[in-house]
C-alpha cells in the first residue's frame, strides 16, 4: 500500500455489503489484533473482534456513533481504554489507525463509533460483564460499491504554512524551507489524515534536530486526534527514511491568547 495515496484518498465506509468477512480474510484480521493487543497493552488498550454484529448493531442504533448515527455492518472490533489516562486514548487513535490500515490492505471497509453515549448497562447487555472500558467500535466488512456519478464530499485542508512553524510559534515554515530539510512531502500529505470533525487541530514546530507535535486547545481537545497524526507521521517519515517514535510530553502552552497541548516529540 501506498501510504500517500492512502491518505489522500483514505474515506470512512458507511455502508457495507449484507455479507461476512471469509473465513480467511476473518483469520487475518484476529491475527492482526493479536498482535496490536500485543503491543498496545502498555497503554492500557485491548481490542475484540465480534462476529456477529447484528446484535450490537440493532441495540446501539440511535445511540452510538455521533448524533446517534450508528453505522451498521456485519462485525465490529470494539476498543477499551483508560479515558482517565491521556497516553491511553492518544494510543488508542495511534494503533485504531494502524488497525484501519491493515484492513485496508485486505480490502475490508471501516468506520469509527464512539461510545460516549452510551452507558454502563447497555454496554453490558451488549459486550458482556466488565465492559464499561469500550469506548469506541470500528465498524468493519466489505464496502458496497459506490456510483461511479456520486459526487464525494470534499474536506478542506489547511495548508502547509499554516500547520508547520520554524523555532516557534510566531515564524511559519515556508515550502522550500521544509523542501530543504527533505521534509516537503511528509507535511503535504500528513495533512490528509483524519480527525475529529475535521478540525485539524494540529501543529509542529521543526526545531533544528527535533520536531514538536502540538494540539490547538480550544476546551474540547481530543487527544484521540493525537494519536492518529502520529501514527501517520511515523509512517511516512519512514518513507523518508527517518526510522523514529513519538516522545509523549504533554504540556500546556500559550501563545497570543491561544492555548496548546505540546503532545510529543520526534528526533529527526
């Protein structure tokens, strides 16, 4: 997979085929959260692949998703994490997407649906005993095919030199700038990655041997939103040959009346 092209084109699927996974494409996927199960227990993260999504689908209709928009397909993974703990749901946004991606790769639709609605006891009539830490599903199978003539909606994208700053927060980063340091492209298309409302909320400050990830705080700050542009960011800077991870700081900062979480740092 192409991870720019990915981006770029990367859409949620909101209907799926009436159809199950095959069993060979249903393995790979409970393989492929073995192993981020595996590797996200550290943050307090445990993903669950459920066959059968009728179910869930027909109890958190009108109540899951945004508004309430609940979006049906044959399986769903659900996420647990520690809302308390913001390492734990920036991990969640990281390794959700790293699932996204893999499924992708397979050919199989997904879909985020927030939990934040719904309360402890409907969650145990649909998940079981202890499930009060399912905070989000992903909604997954294969994507009906959509109209050749149907016009996708379009998201714009702040540009470049509106996202990127240079030493701090008064100097913008200019295109040749970033060119010159071998970082144009993975800004250009880190910019397609999804967020919360398409608020976008992110900046970086390119220090001369690090760059800093911050988060606009605008007093609804989603730190789910964190780990996804992370997440993207670590892969296309490998792209770039850069091989590095996040450093989580989680600090607070402010600038002309503006309030910003510095979420992490990355060596470059």
């Amino acid at each position: 997979m192409n991870m720019m092209n990915f981006l770029k084109t990367r859409k949620s699927t909101r209907e799926f085929k009436d159809k199950p996974l095959t069993e060979s494409d249903y393995k790979k996927i409970e393989d492929i959260i073995a192993d981020i199960n595996f590797k996200a227990q550290q943050h307090l993260i445990k993903m669950k692949l459920y066959e059968y999504g009728k179910n869930i689908y027909k109890n958190l209709k009108g109540v899951a998703g945004y508004s309430g928009v609940m979006i049906e397909s044959p399986h769903y993974i659900a996420l647990e994490n520690e809302t308390s703990k913001r390492e734990s749901v920036i991990y969640s946004g990281y390794f959700m997407e790293k699932v996204i991606t893999e499924l992708n790769n397979l050919g199989v639709g997904t879909c985020w649906i927030s939990l934040s609605n719904v309360d402890s006891e409907l969650k145990e009539q649909v998940f079981g005993e202890d499930s009060s830490k399912v905070n989000y599903l992903l909604a997954i199978g294969y994507p009906k095919p959509k109209s050749p003539f149907a016009q996708e909606p379009f998201s714009e994208r702040i540009g470049v030199e509106e996202m990127v700053y240079i030493n701090n927060l008064d100097k913008n980063a200019s295109i040749s700038e970033l060119e010159n340091r071998g970082l144009g492209d993975l800004f250009f298309y880190v910019r397609f990655a999804p967020s919360t409302l398409n608020k976008q909320p992110w900046r970086f400050i390119l220090h001369e041997d690090y760059i800093e990830l911050l988060l606009v705080d605008d007093g609804n700050i989603s730190y789910i939103d964190a780990g996804i542009i992370m997440y993207y960011f670590e892969e296309l800077a490998k792209i770039q040959g850069i091989n590095n991870k996040w450093e989580l700081v989680l600090e607070q900062i402010e600038h002309k009346d503006q309030k910003y979480i510095i979420v992490g740092k990355y060596k470059i």
